[in-house]
C-alpha cells in the first residue's frame, strides 16, 4: 500500500483503546477514545472484544509502519514516496510553506515573539499556545516568523493550516491524525475560531495531540472565544498571548514611526513591513465603521453565538437580535473619557469633542473666537452621527439598559480594548471615579476628524475666511491630541508597571494629569503632560502648588519626582520641574 491507502485504512479502524475496570468485584472492559475533542467510553460486549482488539492493534501497527516512510526526498518540497495525502483543510507543508513564509524576510519582531518560540521550543509537551488579538494586530505575521527562523530538520517538520468557516473540528482532528502519523511536530493553525464548534471542543488539541508530543499554536481574531474555550475546554492547558495591545514603543520599534502623532492617528494596528505603514484601516470614517464592526461587534457576536451552544448571551441578547450591538459599541468609543454609565448609552448622541471644542476656542490665549457658538450644533450632532454610523435614541428598536451597559464593558475589557484608569479626588478618597481609556487610538482620533468634517459642512463655518478656518480646525485637533496623549500616558505607564498605582489626582483646585505611586516604599512620581513642544512656567503651576503637594506626600508619601511631559526636548527646569520628552518616556517605559 502507498502513503494515501495506509492512511485511508487508519481512518477506517478505530482509534482509542482497550482498558480494564474491577467495579464490586467484576471485571468490566471499556473501550475508550476522543470524539470532537471529549473523551468517550462504553462496555465492550464480550462477543465483539476479539474483533474490537484485532482493529485497534492494526491500526497502532499501520501507523507506526507511515511514520518510518520517507517524507521528504528534499528540504524544498514534501515529497512522499507514493502521491502526498490529502488534506481536508488548507495544510501548507514543505516548499508552499517556505513560500508562505518567507514573505516576511525583512520585518521587525514584535516583543511578543519570544514568547512563541520559547514555547515552540521548551520542555512543554501537555498545552498548546493561544495567539489571539484583533485583526491586523501581527498574529500571521509573527506565525510566519517562527516558521521562517527555523533550522530546516525542524520546518520539515512543521504545518501550517489555514481554517476557513466551512471546516469542521471533526476535519481539523482528521487531518491531523495523518499529519502526526507522518511525523509532523510543529502545528500553527490560524483563525481557529472561525469554527463554529471550537469553543465546545477544543480540548482536542490539548488532550490529544499536544499531549502526545506535538507543538500547537493557535491563533485568532475572536478573542472572546479564545477566552471562553479556556473556561470551557483548555483550562490550564494553554498559554495565552494577546496581541491587540500595542504600545507606541512597538510602534516605533517595529514600524519605524517615532512621531507620537502618527501613533495617536493610526495607532492600534500593525503595518505589513516597516515604514510602509497601511494608514488604511483608521485613515477614513468608513474604514474605522468596517472595523469596529468587524473587528470588535462581530467578534463578541460570533463568540457569544458559539459559546455554551448560545445560551450566553445573557441581556445582550436583545441587542444582538435588533442589530444594535454596534450601536452600543460606538457609542462607548466615542464617549471614552467618561464613565460608562446608562447616561452615555442612552441619552440623544451629542458629541464630547464639539461640546469642548467650543470651551477651547474661547479661551484661545492668542485669537480667541466666539465663531462656534454661531455653528448649527443640532445639524453638526446629526452629521457627526451619521458619519460614526450611530443611531439616536429615537431610532433605537429597544432601550438600552444598565444592565447591558456592563456586559459591553466586560467584553471590552476582556479584548483588551479598554483599561479604567482611576480618577481619585483627595478630598473624597472612597470616590470609586474612573476614565476609561481606549487602547486603539487610532479609532479615536478618526471620530475627531469626523467631527471636523462635519463641522466643515455647516455654512457657518464655511463662510469663515481659509486663514482663520484652518486656524480653529487646529486647535480643536490639537485638544484632541492632548486629551489622547494625556490617556497614552496613563495606559502604557500603567502596563507597564504593573506593581505601582497610576492615576489622576484631583484637588478643590487643580489636578495631576498623572500620579505614579508605589506603595512598597511609599513614594510617588506627579506628572504633568501635555501636547505643546514649547516649555512654559503655566505648564507645570499644579506641579509646583505647595498645599497640593503637602497633601499628596501626606497620601501617597515623598514626591521623588516632579515631570512635565511634552513634545519638546529633554532637559532640566527651574523650580525642580523636569522636561522629558514624551516619546522618550514612551520608548523607555
């Protein structure tokens, strides 16, 4: 028989074993195997034990006969010595595989690589390894990497399967049988969750083949199932690695971009190869719509719809029949710096940006105006609305209530999309107050430049000399980029530092924009950051106010530091204040 017949013929024979069990006294045979990725059992019958027997070992004995077949006659191509099997899903092997992965011959790693090769290449024999993020985050690309770095004994070795939504597990289970029977080790499978029943089976690659010696790697873009799958099936055998998170360090480091600026616009996903950085996915309203719809709504509707066969939903439910998950969903985006309260679902969409850009225009310190006062802001609310996709509370089908308003928010946090950021007043320490900061800015800034665009289109505004047009629609960018660079502090510090407290602190009079506190040795850094490249003593006035700072030693013990964070360049000030330039804080961090 040639390589395809044996592998027909072990298809066809059972799988599993024969063991026995002495209950009261009697002996009992079971035979036992895995079915969709669940342990099975039933007694055997005494006049089927001989034959049940007989095809087991056949089976163990045809398999160990394909192991010792020659797989490859060379590095550059899976060649079997009779025609190559079959595959039910998209398999790469041998030389579509190197194709596959040289692709990426020239990229920059992401921090997140050594992590996968250290579990492609430890001791670790009984749990696969979860990569699982939102689109365009790296997860193929750092795949191929790990392919593409290998010495060759160990590609020859390896697999790469591609999951399309009309394969099965039952499919994937069978094509890796034969693969692990042709001594394949390495198995990177990519948007494994596309499957329908993946959640509720997905012990299979853990229980079965992870556990007798090979390596799995698992990635996707539902991130909730990935999460479900290890509550449900994997358990504690799996590591997890999320990708969605990227922090302007590996911005800069793997795109080349070093301008917090283009970070604040496009940030949140990664390009295909260095500084040609795909601005396409925030750089238009309908682009950044697409995403949210597809990367973010659509993730948690595909995982809810398949997890615990779609009896999760819980109060969710609802939305998802009416269509107005998205709804909900951008609204919270939009919204970001407030707390994500029944308030911000439901009440008639108005824009936090526009509600502050006309506070920042009237107290421009050099040319202050009064001109957008003048604006139709119930025409510039519903343009801003329809440019974000998002419908108003009259257009609602249901009414959205409290209780969805935290389910969202726990799936948010679960993506890693959002990170609460406390928000403590010193004169009410038990306020429990937080801002919510998104992890994507790019999605942030592409609703500031709807915003603009729609203001763009009053006629007010457009009866406004170019000069002084041009003039506003930059300074309401610019207080946008403050409030976003302020939230980019916030979060990277507080990743990164994971044993220190990082919050806002308000005082009768005054804030902190940022205090980084370590309770082991009871001392903070305070922090004050902002978007201008120019240094000025107004800056840092709360840095310097004596009873503020009398208070917070007295709270959170000896100031160490006192930081202004800019655009400009590093350097010493007077009064005790520091200069540091906030992408080398960023960078550092």
């Amino acid at each position: 028989m040639n390589a395809e017949e044996i592998l027909k013929k072990i298809d066809s024979l059972p799988s599993g074993g024969l063991t026995t069990k002495t209950i009261r006294g009697k002996a009992y045979t079971y035979y036992q195997w895995t079915e969709n990725g669940k342990q099975r059992s039933r007694i055997v019958k005494q006049e089927e034990y001989d034959n049940l027997k007989n095809q087991i070992e056949e089976r163990k004995k045809l398999q160990a006969q394909v192991s010792n077949l020659e797989i490859y006659k060379n590095k550059d191509a899976a060649v079997f010595e009779e025609d190559p099997p079959a595959f039910i899903t998209n398999v790469r092997i041998g030389k579509t595989l190197d194709d596959f992965s040289a692709t990426i011959i020239d990229y920059k790693k992401r921090e997140l690589y050594s992590a996968i090769e250290q579990y492609v290449y430890g001791d670790t024999h009984d749990k696969v390894f979860i990569l699982y993020g939102l689109r365009r985050t790296g997860k193929t690309t750092l795949i191929r990497q790990v392919i593409y770095n290998m010495k060759d004994e160990d590609r020859n070795k390896s697999v790469f399967i591609q999951i399309n939504p009309t394969n099965t597990l039952a499919e994937v289970n069978k094509d890796l049988r034969k693969l692990e029977t042709l001594g394949y080790k390495y198995v990177f499978i990519d948007e494994v969750t596309i499957m329908d029943d993946f959640i509720q089976g997905a012990a299979l690659f853990s229980d079965v083949f992870a556990s007798s010696g090979m390596k799995i790697v698992l990635s996707g873009t539902d991130s909730l199932g990935f999460v479900f799958s290890e509550d449900e099936q994997l358990y504690d055998r799996c590591f997890l690695l999320h990708t969605t998170f990227i922090p302007f360090r590996e911005f800069s480091n793997v795109l080349g971009i070093h301008d917090i600026d283009k970070y604040m616009e496009f940030g949140g996903t990664m390009s295909q190869s260095g500084d040609n950085y795909n601005k396409s996915i925030f750089g238009t309203k309908k682009s950044t719509a697409e995403y949210v719809n597809t990367a973010i709504a659509r993730n948690i509707q595909h995982s809810l719809k398949n997890y615990q066969y779609g009896s999760h939903f819980r109060n969710l439910k609802a939305l998802y029949d009416k269509g107005e998950l998205t709804n909900a969903i951008n609204r919270i985006v939009e919204d970001m710096n407030h707390d994500f309260t029944i308030e911000v679902l439901t009440r008639t969409f108005k824009s936090h940006d526009f509600g502050s850009a006309k506070d920042i225009i009237r107290k421009d310190r050099e040319n202050p105006t009064d001109i957008l006062d003048d604006v139709d802001g119930e025409k510039i609310t519903e343009k801003l609305k329809k440019l974000l996709r998002i419908l108003n509370r009259e257009e609602q089908k249901i009414e959205i209530q409290d209780v969805h308003r935290l389910e969202i928010k726990e799936y948010l946090d679960l993506l890693d999309l959002t990170c609460d950021i406390p928000l403590v007043n010193m004169n009410d320490l038990s306020s429990k107050k937080v801002t919510t900061v998104f992890s994507q800015p790019g999605l942030r800034y592409s609703q500031a430049e709807s915003l603009i665009k729609s203001l763009m289109m009053d006629e007010t505004f457009r009866n406004v000399d170019a000069q002084e047009r041009k003039r506003i629609t930059e300074r309401i960018l610019d207080d946008i980029k403050g409030r976003m660079l302020e939230e980019i502090v916030q979060l990277e510090t507080k990743k990164a530092n994971p044993n220190l407290e990082v919050f806002k602190l308000q005082f009768a009079v005054g804030e902190f924009d940022m205090v980084v506190y370590d309770p082991e040795n009871v001392c903070c850094k305070i922090y004050e950051v902002k978007h201008s490249k120019e240094k000025s003593p107004f800056q840092y006035r709360h840095l310097i106010n004596e009873e503020n700072c009398k208070q917070t030693e007295f709270r959170f013990g000896k100031i160490l530091e006192k930081v202004v964070l800019y655009r400009g360049e590093t350097c010493e000030e007077e009064n005790g204040i520091h200069y540091k330039n906030v992408e080398e804080y960023l960078i550092e961090n």
